[in-house]
C-alpha cells in the first residue's frame, strides 16, 4: 500500500476583509454619489466641494479592489478585465464623441477631431478624451484595468520582490506628479496613475485588512477625526488634486504632496469603517449594485439637463434656486443612469457587448 502523507496542510491566511457585499456596494454607492456630486452644479454652490470631494473619492473607488485577493497574471485573466472593463470605455467614449462631433465641432474642423479622437481612445487619458468627446471621467476605466494587470503581475512575485517594487514605486512617487503635460497626457491607458497609486493602495488594503481589524473601535474614531482635521488644514492651504489628470504634488512640495496622500488613506479607511451604517440606507446599495451604469452615463444627462435648467431658471443668482436646482439634477441624472443601464441588462445581446463580465460574455454572444 503507497504510504499516506499525514503532514497537516499549512492553511491559507484568512482575508480580513470584515464587510458584507451589501455594504461594499453601500460604500460604491456613497463613492458614485460623490463622483455624481462633483460633476453637478452644486460644485458652483457649495463652498470648496469639489475641493474636498476631489480629494479622495477617485482614488477610493481605485483602492476597493485591494481589499480583495487578486488572480495571478494570465492571458485569461488580462483578456477578462479588458473585455469588462474596455468594453464600456469603447462604447461610452464613441457614443459621446458622436453626440460632441453633432453639437460642438464644425464640419471644416473634422479631420483634426477624428485625429483628437483616435488619440483619445489609444492613450485614454483625460485631457485627450475631453478633446475628443467632451468629457474627462473615462480615464478612469483604462486606469481601473492598467491597475489590476500590475496587481496580477504583482502577486507573482515573492515578498522580497513585493517589496523592491513597492519600494521603487514610492521611489517614483514624489515625481510622477511633475511629468510635463504632454507626459500625462501621452502614456497610454493612465500608466502613470497606476504607477502613482499603486503603494498606496496596497498599504490601504493592509491596513484594512491586517491592522484595522485589531483595533477597529477604537480606530474607527481616530480616523475619521485625523481625516477632519487634514480636510480642514487642506481648504485652509487652498490645495487642489486632479488624478485623472494627474495634476498633484510632488517633491518640490512635500507638505502638500504627503496631506494628499494620506487624505485618500484616511478616507478610504473612514468609509469602509462606516460601511455598516451606510449599508442600513438600501439606496446606497442600490447605487453601489448600478455604480458602473451611472459612472459612464450620468454626465451625459446631467449635461443634457444642466442646459435645460439655463432656459427656465438656473441663471438666477440665488442660492435656495440654484442649490434645488442643483438636487434636481442630480437626482434626475441618478434615476436616468440607473434605467438605462437596466434597459441595457435586460437585452442580453446588448448587455454583453456594453457590460460584460468577462470573455465568456463574448463567447455566448457569438455563439448565438
């Protein structure tokens, strides 16, 4: 009889990740309803929200996949998250930039769009994208896949080369923020964003995952205060941060390029740490479940609407009108992203061509 191998299996370490996908999805749903918030009128009422909001909520939505364990690189693994995430980038970005070319561009003026255009798609930045569709938020989903391919190539490496490349990151850090313009609006699929934030997502999804849990009462309070605090000190400095364009600080302002950095941290960690009670307002989870269908639409109906409202009564210079305006819109733009990413999901042709999951969405298509 072939001998039996008694020795005990070494068991995988648990992932602390502490949350239920109900309050995932609530924390998605407060992160869009900040991305919706940012987009809206009400960044010309509010004092400095856009400034705050600005500050962390792009970043946060970039750090939730580090909570969770990542595939190792594969072909497989690569064609998945081009095809679920460059589907809707595709789709989105060219449907704007025929709504852009019909409004906005002259006829003599067409060749030199088509070129903004192509630029536009290949480097997916956001400069060349508002270029060519009018709209800067798609950079975001090239970005969201250049980041998970370098996480998947990153877990395979053993934690000594884990950590030379964190440390060469943050080697890079303090200057990717100084690249000149035509840098930041050139290296393809927001390489440059990646790059810039891939320690600090990592070291967020450690904290979350390995430090907060031991001290999660007690810390839940000390972070939303030191978050206070640095959001205060940061509309009190004037400073300003725009990932998409990778406008932020870097060595030659050190205070400022450090408060950025630990904004977004402290957030991040604030809002996973009042998942609980966002996730007892269904509503946020319900956005969060439909954050991708209102990310890449509502900005196409917030404009529409935004327009409409400067015919009857936005112009009025008074707070209590433009602020309801404000709400209206907002409102309105939600509730129309969210039906017609619902009207795409119920045609199963359509949705796998503008939200599929993976490679395998392509293939039922093709062999119907």
């Amino acid at each position: 009889m072939p001998r039996q191998n008694n020795k005990k299996k070494t068991p995988k370490k648990p992932v602390f990740v502490g949350l239920s996908s109900s309050e995932i999805d609530s924390v998605k749903g407060v992160l869009i309803l900040l991305v919706v918030l940012g987009h809206s009128p009400l960044q010309y009422v509010i004092p400095h929200l856009k400034q705050i909001i600005y500050s962390f909520h792009m970043h946060s939505f970039l750090f939730i996949p580090f909570l969770f364990p990542s595939k190792q690189f594969s072909v497989q693994y690569c064609s998945d998250r081009a095809i679920r995430y460059l589907s809707p980038y595709v789709v989105f970005v060219v449907a704007c930039c025929i709504l852009y070319f019909s409004l906005y561009i002259p006829l003599e003026e067409s060749i030199s769009w088509l070129q903004d255009v192509a630029i536009g798609l290949v480097v997916g930045n956001a400069l060349p994208l508002k270029k060519a569709c009018g709209f800067q938020i798609y950079w975001f989903l090239p970005a969201l896949f250049t980041l998970n391919i370098f996480r998947s190539l990153y877990t395979r490496f053993s934690r000594s080369g884990k950590i030379i490349i964190l440390i060469l990151l943050l080697c890079l850090h303090p200057f990717l923020g100084l690249l000149p313009r035509v840098a930041k609006d050139f290296i393809p699929f927001g390489l440059h964003i990646a790059a810039y934030l891939f320690p600090l997502a990592v070291f967020a999804g450690f904290v979350w995952n390995r430090l907060f849990p031991q001290y999660r009462p007690a810390a839940k309070t000390a972070v939303c205060s030191a978050l206070t605090v640095c959001l205060i000190i940061m509309v009190q400095a004037g400073s300003n941060v725009r990932l998409g364009a990778l406008n932020v600080y870097g060595y030659n302002k050190v205070f400022s390029m450090l408060l950025h950095d630990i904004i977004p941290l402290l957030a991040f960690i604030s809002l996973l740490g009042c998942a609980s009670y966002f996730a007892r307002i269904p509503l946020l989870s319900y956005m969060g479940k439909h954050s991708l269908g209102i990310f890449v639409s509502h900005q196409l109906f917030m404009h529409g609407l935004v327009q409409i409202s400067k015919l009857i009564f936005f112009t009025a210079d008074i707070f209590i009108v433009r602020f309801i305006t404000g709400c209206i819109i907002i409102i309105c733009s939600i509730v129309l992203s969210v039906y017609l990413a619902k009207v795409i999901y119920a045609n199963v042709l359509i949705k796998g061509l503008v939200f599929p999951r993976s490679s395998s969405d392509w293939l039922h298509i093709k062999n119907r």
